[in-house]
C-alpha cells in the first residue's frame, strides 16, 4: 500500500468518525446528513467508474465487471438519495445488506485461510463475527425497537467499528514480494 493510499484510508476514517459524532449528537436530523454523504460519495465513485470504463477499462480483459459495478454503485448512491425522507429504512437496508455480505465472505476467507494454514485467519473470522452481529442487530433494531435514536445508535456503533478497521488497515505494514 502507498503513502498516497494510507492518507486516503485514514482520511476516510475521520470522514466515518465525523458522521459518527454527528449521529450521536442529532440522531434525528444526522440521518439525512449521513445519507447525503453517502448517496454523493457513491454517485461520485460510480461515475469515476464509468469514466474509467470509457477512457481505458473498455479495452481490458474484464473490463465489463468495471463498467457493471460502475452502473451498480451509481444506481445504488441514486437510491439513497431518493430514501433520505426515510431514513430508518435507509439505515436498516444499508446495515443488514453491506454487513451480512461482508461478514459472510469474511467468514468465507477465514475458512479458506484456515486451510491454507494462514496464521492470521482468526482476526479475518473475527471480524467476520462482527459484522454478522451488526447485520443481526439491525434487523431486530427494526422489527423490535421502531425507535430511530436507538437505530442511530446502533448505525453510529457500526461507522466507529468500519472507521477503526480502516485506521487499523492503514496503520498495518504490507508485506513486499520482490521477484529475482
């Protein structure tokens, strides 16, 4: 990883940190901040990923999965946009299927890991486990609870732990392969 793409990481971090500390204060209104940040972060990278087809992945062999993640992303930052009147649904949706996928494929490596005999497999099932919790809990926060200060809790709770494992993965040394 380059300096260039540690700055940006830990940047992103205090970006999450900052809509952590902005829900936890206005839980009400934060949502509608938060899903602004959001929706315009996503239309931004789905459009760079469109320009990005055009100009030169086009040309590539696999240059379609960009183009198809490009329209993806920007479809997605539209929907957001469009839900931000109602921000629980956008929170629990946003919650359950960002956390579910990333868990259950962070479960995933850990297994393939552990087969490899990987010594780090137990922090990738960890923090598996952890998003897989945070899926649970926004589905029970929005069958049981109806309250959206609680809902902002739990969504703030989720910002901190993302912003901790991106400070933590910027902060990480990489290893080098250099081939003689």
């Amino acid at each position: 990883m380059t300096s260039m793409q540690r700055v940006k990481k830990i940047l992103l971090a205090l970006l999450m940190l900052l809509c952590c500390v902005i829900l936890v204060m206005y839980p009400g209104p934060g949502f509608y901040l938060v899903a602004v940040i959001v929706s315009v972060s996503l239309i931004v990278y789905g459009l760079r990923m469109l320009l990005y087809y055009l100009t030169m992945a086009r040309h590539m062999v696999g240059g379609k999965t960009v183009f198809y993640i490009g329209v993806i992303v920007f479809d997605l930052g539209i929907f957001i946009l469009t839900t931000a009147d109602n921000p629980k649904l956008f929170v629990v949706i946003y919650l359950l299927v960002a956390h579910a996928f990333s868990g259950l494929m962070a479960v995933l490596r850990a297994h393939e890991a552990k087969s490899y005999s990987s010594p780090g497999w137990k922090w990738i099932l960890l923090g598996g486990i952890a998003n897989l919790v945070i899926a649970v809990l926004a589905v029970i926060a929005w069958l049981s609870l109806r309250s959206e200060t609680d809902l902002a809790y739990l969504y703030a709770a989720s910002l901190f732990y993302s912003a901790g494992i991106q400070i933590v993965s910027a902060c990480k040394k990489t290893a080098i392969v250099y081939i003689a």
